[in-house]
C-alpha cells in the first residue's frame, strides 16, 4: 500500500499534476471507455432494428418483418421492435394485429403515431385516428398524405367544417391542389354551398383537365359536377361534365342524370332515350322509372306510368313512387287503389320529414349531443360496431339516465337489434 502511494505521488511529481487530479482523470478515462462499450454492445444489439427500419422504409416488408420477428423472440418486451413490427403490420394490411401491438408499445415517433392511426382508420375507428392525425399534422403540416387521410377522417365524422380546412390546406401544397380541391368541393356540396363546390371545381380542373389524377375516377368526378350544376338549375352548362362523365364510363346514374337535363331545357322526348338507356343497363334503377311514369303521366297514360312503376314492391316504395301511383290511379278513375296509394305517401312523407330533420341536426350542430347519437346509429346500422361503442360510451357518461341512449349503447355492446330511430326525442334538441 505504502509502494502504490509512493507511485501516485512520483507521478504526480513527474507530471506536474495534484494526486487528486489524477484520479479525476482516470476516472473519466474509465467513464469514457465504459460508455464506448456500452454504446458499442447497443449499437450492435440494435442493428437488426435498424436494418429492419431501412426495409419498411424501402417497402421490403417481408424482410422488415423476419428481423423484427427474430429480433422479437429474445426481446419480447422491446418496445421499439414491438412498434416497429406494429408499423410493418399495417403496410402488411393487418390493423387488428397492429392495434394489438401498438397496445403494448405505443408510439414513440411521429412515424409510428401516423401509423397507429392508419390502423384506426382501416378499422374505420375514426374518432381514434383523428386525434393522433392531428399530433402529427402539428408535427408535419405540408405532409399531404396526413392532410388527405385526416380531411377523410372529419368528414366519416361529420366534422364538415374542419374537414374543409383541412382539404383547402392540401389545395394548397404544390402537387396536390386537384384533390384538394375535389375534397372541398364535395364537402361544400354537403353543407349546402353549391356554388362554391362548382368554384371548387373549376379550380381542380384548372390543374387537371382531364380529371385523371384524383382520388376517383374522372366518370365519378364530372358526374358529380353535373349533378351539382343541375341542382342549381343549370342544365345547359350541366352537358359538357355529364356526357364527359359518360364518355368515361357509361353507368345508368349518368344517363339518368342526362336525362334530368335534358327535362329541364324543355327536350322530353331526348329526356326519355337517356332514362330508357339507363334502364337498358339497370332495370331496377328507380329514378329512371319514376322518372318515365312521370312522363307518362304527363302525357295523360295512367296505365304506361303503372307499368313502368310496376317492378316495385309496395313494401320498398318510395314517396315519389307512391305519389305517382296515387296520381296514376286517380286519373283512371280507381278511387279505392288512389286512397290506398295517397294513405301510402301520407306515411312515406312523415319518415321523409323525420329524415330531413335528423340531416339538419347533423348539419347544423354537428357537436351537438343528439347529432352524436344520431351519428352512433347510423355507424351500427352499417355494422361499424367498433366506432359506435367509441361514441357511445361518452354519450352514456354524458347522460346516464336518458332512455334512448341506454337502449343504444346496451344493442350495440351486445351486436344487437338497435332501437328504432323514430324512438329518437329530437323534440330535446
């Protein structure tokens, strides 16, 4: 002991340096060193992640998810590799898998939380996705990709107004304006802003002529277009995208829409060849049918306007349907089946009310608490059970006692009959 203190203070001596400078410096010789071989022993533990992460990256999922699968054996508990395999899940197409795995790792970067919520949209959990859509736009705010999926996420929620801002935002990112704008102008259709959609419109085809490059196809598009113009009663101007829609693809809604045209500039007779055209393709398509018995009517034959509403079942009527019956059978003087029908489109016209009530709920306060009960239904009524039970187990906090809402969310936890949505006491709202 006595020979090793010698030793420090000799030198200490030779170098000019305090014993206990020495120490320091050792110490952080040693500090050094150990952390390199830390650093090194992780560095080399982790190189199947980084390689895994360079294959999701490149699209080589298969590899990706053999490293990650290997890697995963002996460290079932990483959490890196767990969100990492969950990330390669949904590019394999495999949400519930990636749910499952992002349940127990989470997500650490921006790239994992965008694809947790695409996991929630391929479930169509859109209440889920929505809030980790927003961290990462605030995160990324030109990445179109988030801006797209999160204007699509808004508006399977009602949430038309943010929707817009979020599609008018990816209008404006440099490549991107046509489906942008396609989004807008579909959004403001729904709220009602006709003539701002065809502004919108316009726009898009201002950067894509040919409607080639959009999330729909260029038949879909100008269909869409036509329509709107012929709901503000515009017919003329409605030709040019609706016979560029059936150049695209010939569908019976097109030529039905056609023929809708056609009747507004006055032209029935070209009305009537664009609706049996449709019916050539659909012989089911109910508005051409409506559509020729109204003509029918029009022109004084009861009987033709029964034969073309002839393929419908009384129990599928609808309130056109019904009133054209009605009118059919009073102008051949059947005073009985004119009463039956009339007492039929009395009911229909009630349910058609009680539906254009419920749409101004959910148009007009989309927040609100019976618009989110409405919204729950209708996402168990198409069978998206999992999204219902997301909205309603915050409508069942928010009102424990309300009937209605308890006989909901207890049919949708169970799968089972919902109640009838003429139940709803919208007189509440």
């Amino acid at each position: 002991m006595w020979f090793r203190k010698m030793e420090i203070k000799a030198f200490s001596a030779g170098t000019g340096w305090p014993a206990g400078a020495y120490w320091i410096v050792r110490l952080v010789f040693v500090g050094i060193a150990a952390g390199s071989i830390v650093y090194s022993v992780t560095w080399w533990n982790d190189r199947p992640l980084a390689k895994a992460e360079t294959a999701l990256e490149q699209g080589d999922l298969k590899y990706a998810h053999y490293l990650l699968s290997k890697y995963l054996d002996g460290h079932s508990n990483h959490q890196r590799a767990t969100a990492l395999e969950a990330r390669v899940q949904v590019a394999l197409g495999n949400p519930e898998q990636a749910l499952a795995l992002f349940d127990r790792s989470g997500g650490a970067t921006v790239e994992d939380l965008h694809a947790w919520a695409r996991a929630f949209m391929m479930t169509e959990q859109w209440s889920s996705a929505i809030p980790l859509l927003e961290y990462v736009q605030e995160k990324e705010p030109d990445k179109a990709e988030v801006l797209y999926e999160l204007t699509a996420s808004r508006t399977r929620l009602g949430q038309l107004d943010r929707a817009l801002e979020s599609a008018q935002r990816l209008a404006h990112l440099p490549g991107h304006e046509a489906k942008g704008y396609l989004f807008a102008g579909a959004i403001l259709h729904d709220l009602g802003k006709d003539s701002e959609a065809v502004d919108a419109y316009l726009t898009l085809l201002e950067y894509d002529p040919k409607a080639e490059n959009l999330q729909t196809s260029a038949a879909d598009f100008f269909l869409q277009y036509g329509q709107v113009l012929l709901i503000l009663g515009k017919p003329e101007e409605s030709l040019d995208p609706l016979k560029r829609s059936a150049a695209a693809q010939e569908t019976p809604e097109v030529l039905f829409e056609l023929g809708n045209a056609a009747l507004q500039l006055q032209r029935l007779e070209d009305a009537k060849v664009a609706w049996k055209r449709a019916l050539v393709l659909d012989e089911k398509h109910i508005g051409a049918r409506e559509a020729l018995a109204s003509a029918a009517l029009q022109q004084g034959s009861g009987e033709e306007a029964l034969q073309w509403l002839s393929s419908q079942p009384e129990d599928e009527a609808t309130l056109e349907t019904a009133f054209l019956r009605q009118r059919a059978y009073t102008l051949l003087g059947k005073d009985k089946e004119s009463l039956h029908w009339q007492e039929i489109a009395s009911e229909l016209r009630k349910k058609q009310e009680f539906k254009s009530e419920i749409n101004n709920i959910l148009l007009d306060a989309p927040s609100s608490f019976w618009a989110r009960v409405i919204r729950a239904h209708r996402f168990a009524e198409q069978g998206n059970w999992r999204q219902a039970e997301l909205l309603t187990e915050s409508l069942i906090k928010e009102a424990p006692a309300e009937p209605f809402v308890i006989e909901l969310t207890s049919a949708v936890h169970r799968r089972g009959r919902l109640p009838a949505m003429e139940a709803l006491p919208i007189t509440h709202y």
